[in-house]
C-alpha cells in the first residue's frame, strides 16, 4: 500500500475543516453529525476518523485553532516595528472575523449552544482562553510601550482591558448576524476612534 505524504494528509484535514464548518454553520455543532460530514463531503466515515480520530470535538477544536492562528498571523502581519495599539488590534481581530462569513454564521449558534451544553461550553471556553490570551499579550505589549497613556502598571492595565476588548468581537459578530441594516464599517472606524490608539 503506497505511503500518504504529509502534504496529502494535511490537505485531505483541511478539506474536511472546510465542509464541517458549513455544516456546522447550517446545522450548528451539536445537530450535526459525522453522517453529515460524510454527505457533505463524499469521504466516507473512516476517512474522517483518520484524520480526526476524536470526532466532531477535535474537528471544531481544528477548525478553531485554524480561525485563531489566521487571526494571529493577521495581528503579527500588522504589527511590523511596533506594538499594536488596542484600536488596532481589535479593529485588525474583527475585520479578520469579518472576512470569514462562513465562520461568522457560526459563532452565534456555538454560543447559544454552550450555554445550555457542557461538553459545548468546554471547547468554546478553551478557543476563547486563547483569544483573550493573544489579546492581553499583544495590549500588555503596547501598555508597556505607552506607559504614560495607561492607568498603574502596564500588566495589570491589560489584564483589567483585555475582557472589555474581548467582548467587542462578539458585539460586532451578533449585530452583523442577527441586523440586516448593521453598519460594520461604522463599528470599525468607531472602535478605532473610541478605543486608545
């Protein structure tokens, strides 16, 4: 039996991340089963256990870290010689988001989900530990950068700012999905005017 090279594997994994991220979006993650990833995507059933032995948790636990390392590479793209400040980091976080609509239609329904799902919140807790983590990183940066624009110590500054800053992208993203007249370019220039840059 001839040897699958890397690269195979990892194309064959992220084809699957792509055709669970539209189920999910159309069916939400606990509604949707493997039947329907093999349906979606002509693999069969082993196939996708292959490549994600875990089932359906491991594959939104991919498709998260994919959605979280395009958004870091975004941020570090952005920063070039110097710290990025919060405007920017949340502006640059938020039209990364907005570039996905197909992730963006999902998020809602995961959140619903979690709140009423155990197994559910677990694995949104964990993706939003990491964001915040990049996020308080990245304002910690820029704090210590500008001490003089920031109240007492740089650290403790962003770990007081970070949750506060959090909560702007799900802002952004429930308003986007639930108002068909929601002015996403308004929310941006305005994050950059209210937020410290």
């Amino acid at each position: 039996m001839p040897k699958v090279s890397d690269e195979y594997r990892l194309a064959r994994r992220e084809e699957i991340l792509d055709v669970a991220i539209r189920c999910f979006r159309a069916k939400g993650l606990a509604r949707t089963s493997i039947a329907d990833l093999t349906a979606c995507s002509g693999l069969s059933a082993g196939a996708i256990y292959g490549n994600f032995p875990g089932g359906k948790e491991e594959i939104f636990h991919a498709a998260a870290a994919r959605i979280l390392r395009s958004r870091r590479s975004e941020l570090a793209q952005r920063k070039g010689d110097g710290a990025l400040s919060p405007a920017a980091i949340m502006a640059t976080l938020v039209s990364g988001v907005r570039s996905e609509p197909v992730t963006l239609g999902i998020l809602p329904q995961l959140w619903g989900e979690a709140a009423v799902d155990p197994e559910i919140r677990a694995l949104v807790q964990s993706v939003f530990l990491e964001l915040r983590r990049t996020i308080r990183d990245a304002v910690a940066e820029w704090a210590s950068d500008n001490p003089d624009r920031v109240s007492g110590d740089p650290h403790s500054w962003a770990d007081r700012v970070t949750p506060v800053l959090l909560s702007s992208a799900p802002g952004f993203i429930l308003q986007q999905t639930l108002f068909p007249d929601f002015d996403g370019d308004a929310y941006l220039e305005t994050l950059l005017e209210i937020l410290p840059h």
